[in-house]
C-alpha cells in the first residue's frame, strides 16, 4: 500500500501550487488539545486536504471522517478530556486550557509558505517520555519541481 500512497501523495502535490499561510488565532478541543489557528490560502488548503484523503484512500486506508479543521496543534494534555471540568478547559490532570485558549484568540503569525506534503509515520511509544515519535517517510513539492511533480525527497 505504501507505493500507492506515495504516488498518489506525488501526483496531488504536483497538481497544486505553493501556499501562503499563518498561524492565526486559537482555541481548544475539548480538554485535551490547543491548538493555533491557520489563515492565508485556506481553500487551497482545503482542496489539498480532500485530494490527500482522497490518494489515501485510493492506496486501500481509512480516512477519518471528521470535518477537516486546520490547525497547528501546540499542547496535547496526556489523560485529559473525560475527567470532571473536562468541557470547560481543564482535563482529568487539572490543567486548565481555557486560558492558553484565550490568550491565543489576539495572536497573529508571520505568513510563510508552505511548499509541500511530507508522509509522517508515527510510532507509539518510540518518543520522548514513551509518547509517539515520528519519522517522515516521504516529501511531495507542492508544484513539483519546476511546475512538473513529484517526490522532494524521501526518508529512511
């Protein structure tokens, strides 16, 4: 499955053009996640999300079905969410979000661009302090180069 995703990754990415975007805003999901907002091309961004999950679900995986929502996320609370106070910002730990939420709402980035897709695995257990780590296995240029596709590079 990995060599359909890859060239389907490839081909997407080279259909698409270089975005511009920015760390906008932010908020909280639920008692667990902040995150940052993003602006600048958020169609585009958009489209290029459908046409992921899309080449995703081509090479024969599941794709989540919830709405796409881009972020950034910033702080991801461990045990969190279900424990008493849960909706209103603070997980089974005690740690509070509402107010790093909240101190988010006025913050606006420096835009940059971004010029393509990397293929992240992820492997339970393997990061720091027995978190996931990650290893990006392959990387689509947005354009591809020269306007053509293709892979950037690829990982270990």
């Amino acid at each position: 499955r990995l060599p359909a995703l890859e060239a389907g990754l490839a081909e997407e990415a080279a259909r698409r053009s270089p975005l511009t975007l920015r760390l906008a805003g932010g908020g909280r999901f639920g008692g667990t996640v902040l995150w940052a907002g993003v602006e600048g091309d958020r169609a585009a961004l958009g489209g290029l999300a459908a046409g992921v999950a899309e080449a995703v679900r081509e090479a024969g995986l599941t794709v989540d079905d919830r709405p796409y929502t881009p972020h950034l996320t910033l702080a991801l609370v461990r045990g969190g969410g279900s424990g008493r106070g849960a909706g209103r910002g603070s997980g089974r730990n005690g740690v509070n979000l509402r107010p790093l939420a909240e101190a988010m709402s006025g913050f606006g980035g420096r835009p940059w661009t971004a010029g393509r897709v990397d293929l992240m695995e992820s492997r339970l257990g393997e990061g720091p302090g027995g978190g996931p780590g990650y290893r990006t296995v392959g990387a689509y240029r947005l354009g591809g180069p020269g306007g053509g596709g293709g892979a950037a590079e690829t990982g270990e």
